[in-house]
C-alpha cells in the first residue's frame, strides 16, 4: 500500500534521536555575545536584502514571530482547522486534536516571545504573556480534552501551577524568590526534558506520564510533534539568555529539522496530504531564517 508507517526502531529512528541531540548540542555550543541584541523597535517590518544574502534579523524577528504566533494560533483554535490548512483530509480524532492544541500553544508562545521583544516589553514580560496563554488553553483542556480522553489530570494541574507561579514570578521581577533569568531557564530546561522525552520515547512516555495511549500513526506523528515544538520554545529561552539574534536562528534551524523530517520519513503521505509542498515551505523558510541570524 501506499500507507507510509512511522518508523519505530532502525535507521529513521536513530537519526531523529541524533539529529535532535546534535540539534541541541549546537544551540548550547553557541558563542556568548551578550552585547548582541536586537533593536527594541525596528524602524520597520520590511525585510530588506543584504547583499543578497538574508534578511536584517531585527526585521526578520517580527516577521517569524507573526508568522508564528498566527500558527499556534490557528492550531490552538481548530486543530481541525490547521490540517485542512496543510491540505490534510484526514479525520482529526479527540487524540490528534489534543496534541495538536498543546503543539499549537507551544508554537503561539513562541510568536508571543518574538512579538514582545520586538515590541520592547523583553523577555520577562515576553515570558509572562506567553505562560499566561499557556495556562489558559491547560485550564480549557483540563475542562475537555484530558477528561474526555481520560488522560491523567495531575501531570497537567502541575504544568498549570508551574506555569503560574513561573508567569508572576517572572513579571514582577521575582519578588525577591529568585532572578527571573533562573526561572526561565528552569522552565525551558523542564520543557527540553519532557519534549526529548515525548520524542524519543513516545508511546512509552506519554501513557505512563500521561495517560494516553497511541493508537495510529497519526496521532504518533502528533505526539511527537508536541515533544518537537516544546524543545523548539525552549530552545529559543535558552539561546536568548546567550545571544539574541542566534536565539532566533536556533528557533529556524530546528523548523528545518522538524520540516525536513516529515519529508524524509513519509509524515505527509501518512497524513494524507497530495504533495510534501507545505513542509518543503516551511525548509525553505527555515534555511533562510537561520542563514539570516547566523551571518549577521
């Protein structure tokens, strides 16, 4: 048939565990330039050729946080939506549907990081706004998805109450508890562990942390796409407290990854999509983005 089943063991599967780790390696290996930064407004949105080569990251940066943003939150909204967008005719299920609105939420709070940057508020606000989206849309699933499905409930109270206190903290400037800079790396290394974990161990993972078996290839193609975007998110906190504009270029690299995975692997064919033409988009954006940051 022409049913393209994701790899669980052989070769596919050990080159996304190398791909990843190497992908997150890098990240951390990058030159601290603290004296980088990306203007708090950019005189505009207009990106402008250097040479020919990219794009000035200060205006790249509210470019890919709209673009994001928009994304996560199509996603977040309709996971039924988000599919027919990517000419998808499947059927999404409650399952898919559920990883599809935390892949959403993930990708919505990186669009809310960039945008608040770009904006000036900086990162601590960034940070807040963005975990306040976060809690919103796990108070909603706590309300629908979880026991609908009949997922665990206490793994996602915890992610809500960490999140809360993170977001307050974080805002009012760690009121005396901790640095905000702490706090956010704390956050983004939980993230990086649950997201590595999802990826790598997937079914494993998400029924005896979480409850929730997987029963198709889809919604295996959906859970590991949660792991995917919370190391993406994740990433982008750890590499900003280093390098800003690299900050951003990681966040591109790893769109490449993740694109260029579901070409290679077949995800398209498996998600009954005509052609891989979406994701080969999303490639060629993500080649230009990181090109852009990593030159500048």
């Amino acid at each position: 048939g022409t049913k393209m089943h994701l790899q669980e063991k052989g070769t596919g599967s050990k080159m996304r565990i190398v791909a990843l780790l190497a992908l997150v390696a890098a990240a951390h290996a990058l030159p601290a330039h603290p004296v980088v930064s990306l203007p708090a407004r950019s005189a505009g949105t207009k990106m402008h050729l250097r040479g020919g080569a990219g794009a000035d990251p200060a205006q790249l940066l509210p470019f890919t946080g709209g673009l994001f943003a928009a994304q996560g939150a199509l996603s977040t909204a309709s996971p039924h939506a988000t599919m027919k967008a990517y000419m998808s005719d499947i059927e999404v299920d409650d399952k898919t549907a559920f990883c599809l609105t935390i892949y959403g939420v993930n990708v919505l709070q990186l669009g809310i990081l960039m945008l608040s940057v770009h904006l000036g508020e900086g990162i601590e606000k960034g940070t807040a706004y963005a975990l306040a989206a976060a809690v919103l849309v796990l108070l909603k699933e706590l309300n629908g998805s979880v026991p609908k499905i009949g997922m665990k409930a206490a793994p996602f109270w915890m992610w809500t109450a960490v999140a809360t206190a993170t977001a307050v903290l974080v805002y009012k400037g760690g009121m005396g508890i901790a640095e905000p800079d702490t706090l956010i790396n704390v956050w983004s290394a939980m993230l990086i562990v649950n997201g590595a974990a999802t990826i790598l161990l997937g079914e494993k993972f998400t029924s005896q942390g979480y409850g929730m078996t997987i029963d198709n290839d889809v919604q295996k193609w959906a859970v590991r796409l949660c792991g995917q975007s919370q190391v993406q998110l994740a990433l982008y906190w750890q590499v900003y407290r280093k390098n800003p504009v690299q900050a951003l270029g990681a966040v591109w690299a790893f769109a490449i990854y993740i694109a260029g995975q579901m070409i290679v692997e077949g995800d398209w064919k498996t998600l009954r999509m005509p052609n891989a033409v979406p994701h080969m988009v999303w490639v060629a954006l993500g080649v230009f983005g990181a090109y852009s940051c990593f030159t500048a």
